[in-house]
C-alpha cells in the first residue's frame, strides 16, 4: 500500500486509524455506562440524556463541530480549563479530530450495546443479586458476557463511522496535512485541486473498503462470540 499511496496519502490513512482507535478506546467505557443506564435505570431526565446521545445524528455535523470549537477552543470554558491547568489542546490537533470522531460515533455504539442488553432477561441479574452479588460483579459476570456480541458490533461499528467523519472534524480541527488531514478531509481537499481526481479516488477506494470490512467483521464477529456464550 505504502508504494501506491503517496506519503501524503498514507498520512492521512495513518491518521484516520489513529484518530478513531484513539475515539473508540475512549468512548467505549462510557458508551457500555450509558447504555447501561438507558437500558436499565428509570431517572428524571432520562429521555434528555437519550436525547442528547443520539443528537449528533439528527444535527448536521458542521453544527457539531462549531458547538465543539466553542466548548473545546482554547477560549472555550472547557478548552481554556483544560490547557491552563493540563496543557490539553483540542482545537486544530489531532486528539480534536478524535473527540469529534468519538462524538459523531458515539449514538451507534450506544444503540447496539443498549439493545444487547434490553435482550437480556432481567431475573438473570437479580437472581445473581439475591445471592448477595453487587451490581458490579452482576454486570461483570453476567450481563457483559451476554452482551459482549453487541459490545463488539458497536465497537466496530464506531470505528467505521469515527474513520468516515468530515464534517464535525474539519470544523473543529481544520484541514492540516500531516496534523489533522483524515482520510475524508484529504478526500475532500484532492477534489478541490486540478489533477486530484486519481489521488481522491485511491482514497475512496480505501474508506470504501474499510467500511466493508468493518459491517462484515462486525457480522461475523457478533455471530461467532454469540456461538460460543450459546455453546458454553
């Protein structure tokens, strides 16, 4: 691959799976906690939180990317927190396009990991709670074990959109090569230059085959990790 890309190309390929492995990792703990929540708790402002979670597909993302800049900017009330006191830049960096691609990804990983476990019998749980289990060790023994397929799906799933997000990523972090170009946003800037057209293509051909990748492995995978929970 290295010696049909170009090192720009490769660059942004690099970074696209940097930037969403970096927003997978980071989003997935608090995508099983609130698909937890949401599956299972009754709390005043559940239907907001819901709300609020699945908002970014419902906004266009260039709204989220601007609600972004000004929240993470460096003169936004969290940016500014965040590099006085940490020295944590989002803004037109890398580690902003992953905020963005784990925010626009966020809603599918919820979804599929809230439906795996609303298909999970609650006496199951409670029968382990009334053996003197705490809910931790109920969730962790019983109820991850039986929605890790869908834990799974919806990793893979996010990965696929965290590699496919534009808009919110080239608001919130622009169009840097070699610092924040993704496989998109290098897409997209090819296309504005007489003569990209062949170097857009190659790139397409590549989000094209990583999306198909990504719905086929999460099939496959879901049904596999299925069999063997069934089996044991």
């Amino acid at each position: 691959m290295t010696d049909w890309l170009t090192p720009d190309e490769w660059r942004a390929v690099a970074l696209s799976l940097r930037v969403s492995a970096v927003a997978v990792a980071f989003s997935l703990p608090i995508g099983i906690f609130v698909a937890y929540a949401l599956a299972r708790w009754d709390f005043w402002g559940k239907q907001i939180l819901n709300g609020l979670v699945h908002l970014p597909l419902i906004l266009p993302p260039v709204v989220t990317g601007y609600l972004l800049l000004l929240t993470f900017g460096r003169k936004g009330y969290v940016g500014a927190f965040l590099d006085d006191w940490f020295g944590l830049v989002f803004a037109f960096r890398w580690t902003g396009a992953a905020l963005a691609a784990g925010i626009m990804a966020f809603p599918l990983m919820v979804r599929a990991i809230r439906l795996a476990i609303e298909a999970v019998d609650p006496k199951l749980e409670q029968a382990a709670g009334t053996l003197g289990a705490s809910r931790v060790w109920v969730f962790l023994t019983i109820t991850l074990p039986l929605i890790l397929p869908g834990v799974i799906a919806g990793t893979i799933l996010a990965f696929a959109k965290a590699m496919g997000e534009f808009g919110a990523t080239i608001t919130f972090v622009s169009n840097i090569p070699g610092q924040t170009q993704t496989l998109p946003s290098a897409i997209y800037a090819f296309m504005q230059v007489p003569g990209g057209e062949a170097q857009a293509a190659r790139l397409v051909m590549i989000a094209i085959a990583i999306a198909m990748t990504a719905l086929l492995l999460s099939e496959w995978v879901g049904r596999a990790v299925a069999r063997r929970i069934a089996g044991t």
